[in-house]
C-alpha cells in the first residue's frame, strides 16, 4: 500500500506515478483475440461449439446451446425470499431511475421558417455479456438489461461462459426478472464476435454491452464499428475522501468494498487526518484477516492500494480530477459543497451513510462505470447507449430562398458543385 503525504517534496512525482500507473492487464491478447473474432465470423456455430468445448470444457450439443425459459423460471421460483424480494426491490429502482432517462422527442419551426426535430429510436436488439467464474453477479444482469427494456429495445441476448456446462442460478433468476429473451451458454472473445457477426444460431445485435476480462474487452475494442459497445471496461476502482470524524472500521470497508474484486482494483484514501489515516490502515488489516476475500482484496491493497494525507480537504479536489475514478465516496460533514467542484467522477456517493456498495445493487443509478480515468470523457451505463437519435429538416419554397443561396456559397467554396446545383437548381425562377 503507498502512503503519500501532499507536504513531502516528492509528493506531485509520486502522485503522477499513482495516476498513469497501468493496471489492466498486460496480457498481449490482440492478436489471439483478432482469430478468434475471424474465425467466428468464416465459421458461425462450428467455431462457437469448438472454442466453448476448449475453454469452457462443455460440449454445447450436450449441454445445450441456450438455457431454457423454464430453466431460468426455475430459478428464479428457488430463491429464498428474501434474495428475491431484494432482486425485485433492486430491478424496480433500476428501472424507475432509467425510466427518467428517456429522452423525449422535440422539434420546432425557426425563425427562417425551417421545421427541425429529432427523433429517439431504441435499437433492435441489444446483446448482454454476463462474466462468469470470479464475476458472476446477478446484479451487472440487472444493470445492463434493465435500460434496454426501458429503452424499448425489442430483443436482449445474454451470453455467459459457463464452465463445465454449468450454470450460476442467480444469474438466471437475474434474467428472468430483468426480460432476457435469449440467454446462451457461449462466453469470452467468439461471445462478443457472435452477437456482432451473428451465427446460425445466435442473430447479430446492434449494441453489446457488459464488462468481461482482457479478451472480452478487447474482442469489444476490435468490433466497435460492426456493433455498438457501452465502454471498454478495466479494473474497479474507489477513491474515498473522508475526514476524522469518520469511524475508521466504516472507511476500511469502504476500501475493501473494491479490493476484493480483483488483484488489479483500487482503493484510494484521501484525508487530512494522519491518525485517521493509521487507524485506517490498521482496520483494513484487522478486516482482510477475516474477510472470505482477503486473498484477493489483500493482493490488490498490497499491490494498487493508497492512502494521501493532504494539509485540507480542499487539496482533494484537483486530485480527484486527476484520478477521474469510477466511484467517488465523499464521506463528510458536507458533501454537495466539495462535490460541486468535482468535474471528473463515474459515480459519486454523497455523506457518511452512503456506501459505494448500496450503488452496486438498490439505489437505481448504473452500477457499469468508465474506469482507467475514463470519467474524463465518458459516462456510466444509461437508457441512451440503447437508443439513437435521428435529427429532421424539413423547409417550403420560403425557407429554401432564405437559406438555400448561403448553401450554394459554402458547397461551390468546397468544390462540390453538385452539392450546390442540388440547391441552386431549386432556387432558379424564384
């Protein structure tokens, strides 16, 4: 864990450092990706069925391409109460949160007599990638699915790897709450190069969404143009600010609410206590002993964790934006007014009583955030990476003899004349 302090000489090379170090993976997949995505896309389903039987070690004819409607019914029909109440009570602030997102559409007629507009249109078919193994959250199916169907996509096909041909029933009873209509047993790079190509099986999709490892994301890189992706996803990160006032176990546990999702998460700690900041550290330790993940988690405190100590909170704000992390946790006395200095920043949880871990399940927002200072530039999961808009232009003769002849300069300055004979052939006589 790095240790900074903003008043050492070395502190602005140190938290450079911290900023531009690399943390996805460095696993060179491009290439291996590339074939695979080809391969698919020459052989459809043969290449499905015999990529699954090498990496997942199932054979597809045997366990079955897709997983049953009745199956995931099932599952869903198994759970314990509560965990269904709580998958319920998550899909439905999931999706009144979306619902608001909807844009609407407008148009208006200027004051050159020219009717403008545009139109929002969900895509036809929106395809879901569900990690498997080490991430398997029925949750992410809730988050990725549940805009879809607010965004009035018509057709969600989910793909999972799973392992040995089995299936998580969580996930499945995820999908049956959320509306998935398709829910395959394929997964990894072919997954994504299926619902972008299409196979015999499996109909291409417009967008593909979903986090997944280094060949998920980048099969998703190389496809980009061939379908829509939301982002390309790396490792999850948390910085939390916070004060004294703070109880050092909550704070820890904020922490590790991000650590323990893999050795290459991050978990940062800006404050302007230096006892705090110890008994931090010291909690953080006390909580890996006994964590059920502390493997995990401790690999990725050890290896990416970081605490700053700053003369004010104010010296938080600059270092935020720099970081531009996925989840932001503002746990102080008075968070709006730190907060609307911050520009860069996935998600940001306001106060004390505001765990990231409440946004990762209940509290409606997108849990699919930009990560690697990706908040820079883009936004989390939303209604909108569903849909489309498509603007409309409509003039009468009047409005073509107020606008038209500026068109006619701009096209012949451009040397295209017949953009301008397009227009100027309308404009003759009149």
């Amino acid at each position: 864990m790095i240790r900074l302090d903003a008043r050492d000489p070395g502190f602005a090379d140190a938290f450079s450092a911290l900023v531009d170090a690399r943390r996805e993976a460095d696993e060179d997949v491009a290439q291996a990706v590339a074939a695979i995505v080809a391969r698919v896309k020459a052989e459809g389903d043969a290449a499905l069925h015999e990529l699954t039987l090498r990496f997942d070690r199932h054979d597809l004819d045997v366990t079955g391409w897709q997983v049953p409607r009745a199956e995931r019914r099932a599952a869903l029909e198994s759970l314990a109460p509560d965990l269904r109440d709580a998958l319920e009570l998550a899909a439905s602030r999931i999706a009144d949160y979306h619902a608001r997102q909807k844009p609407e559409d407008g148009e208006r007629t200027d004051a050159a007599g020219v009717r403008l507009g545009a139109r929002w249109r969900a895509v036809d078919a929106a395809g879901l990638y569900v990690p498997g193994g080490r991430a398997a959250y029925p949750s992410s199916v809730l988050m990725n699915a549940i805009p879809a169907k607010v965004a009035g996509v018509g057709r969600l096909a989910m793909v999972t790897p799973t392992p040995g041909g089995e299936t998580n029933p969580l996930v499945l009873a995820a999908a049956e709450i959320a509306g998935v209509d398709e829910v395959w047993r394929v997964g990894g790079a072919q997954a994504i190069a299926a619902l972008a190509w299409g196979t015999g099986r499996i109909a291409r999709t417009d967008v593909v969404v979903g986090p997944g490892n280094a060949w998920v994301a980048e099969a998703k890189r190389q496809l980009y143009g061939v379908v829509g992706i939301d982002m390309v996803a790396g490792p999850s990160e948390i910085v939390v600010v916070a004060d004294a006032a703070n109880d050092p176990r909550w704070t820890a546990a904020d922490l590790l609410s991000q650590a323990e999702h893999d050795p290459t998460s991050q978990s940062i700690l800006l404050t302007d206590d230096a006892t705090f900041a110890d008994a931090v550290a010291e909690a953080v330790e006390d909580q890996l002993n006994v964590l059920r993940t502390g493997a995990t988690a401790r690999e990725s405190w050890a290896a990416n964790g970081a605490i700053l100590i700053l003369p004010t909170l104010d010296h938080a704000i600059p270092l935020i934006d720099r970081l531009a992390p996925e989840h932001l946790q503002l746990a102080i006395d008075d968070p709006d007014t730190l907060f609307a200095r911050v520009r860069h920043a996935g998600s940001v949880f306001l106060g004390r009583h505001t765990p990231e871990a409440v946004g990762d399940y209940v509290a409606g927002p997108n849990h699919v955030l930009p990560t690697g200072r990706r908040a820079r530039f883009a936004s989390g999961l939303s209604v909108l990476d569903f849909m489309k808009r498509t603007s409309f232009i409509a003039l009468d003769a009047a409005a073509l003899d107020r606008i038209g002849p500026a068109a006619v300069a701009l096209a012949e300055a451009e040397g295209l004349p017949a953009h301008a004979a397009s227009v100027a052939i309308r404009l003759g006589g009149r």
